[in-house]
C-alpha cells in the first residue's frame, strides 16, 4: 500500500549528474507524458512527522556524508505510477547502511522491499512504448 501523506528523505545529485539526468528525464518524458517532479533517488521515509531536531540530524549527517556512488542496473520499468519508467539502481552494500544510517538517526524502521531507483517518469502508460524508448535511450557504462 501506498502512503500519500508523509515526507521522503531524497538524495539529490552534483550538478554535472543532475543535467545528464535531466536531459535523459526530458527525452523520457516527450515520450512518455508526466507530472513534473524533482530528479532524485529515495532513500528513506514515509515519515509521518519530521521534526526540527531530526531535521537538524539529516543536515549533519548530510554534510559529513556528501557522496555516495550509485551502481546503475539500467532502465526498467513498472505498471505502477510511481515506477512508471526509470533508471535501476543496485542495492549495494554501501546503499544500504548509507539508508540504516539515516534511519538510525529517528529510530526509523528500515524498509526491508527497497528498490532504489531515479524515476524518469510518473504515470501509466503502455509496455510496447516503455520497451521501444529503451532502446532510444543512452547506455550507461
């Protein structure tokens, strides 16, 4: 079940990372139409509450935690709105306790069925276009 009402912790890219992404995310969405969101990856939540003190965890330990390398799987896709089409991201070792961190900092439950991911775009839409934009798409290396 999907909670609609909550706030997610996202981990946000260097400028560089973030124009390719954009980029890539533009061409996916003439293709595919959707809402307009941020680029990003979730890492952690839905928390129904974050409060001033958890607020203040998160930005030290985002200033002493500022990089993270994220091992691409490739594009894939879901009949779901949230993971419409996007770019897989292997569950590493170090995503991991990267998000147990996080957690850790509100006694946070760590969600055990992540799937991290940087969607591209939001909505329904049919397999056979999904398929055929792979393929238009760049390869990552």
């Amino acid at each position: 079940m999907r909670i609609n009402k909550g706030y997610w912790v996202w981990g946000l890219f260097p400028s560089r990372e973030t124009n390719l992404l954009n980029e890539i995310k533009a061409k996916v969405q003439r293709e595919l139409k959707s809402p307009f969101f941020n680029t990003h990856i979730t890492l952690t939540g839905p928390y129904s509450n974050i409060d001033k003190p958890f607020l203040n965890k998160l930005k030290t330990f985002a200033e002493s935690n500022p990089i993270l390398k994220l091992n691409i799987n490739g594009y894939d896709f879901k009949q779901e709105m949230f993971k419409s089409f996007y770019i897989s991201i292997k569950n590493s070792r170090n995503l991991k306790q990267f998000r147990k961190n996080i957690c850790e900092l509100n006694k946070f439950a760590l969600e055990n069925n992540y799937s991290p991911h940087i969607s591209l775009s939001y909505g329904n839409h049919e397999i056979k276009e999904k398929k055929i934009l792979i393929s238009k798409l760049p390869v990552f290396k």
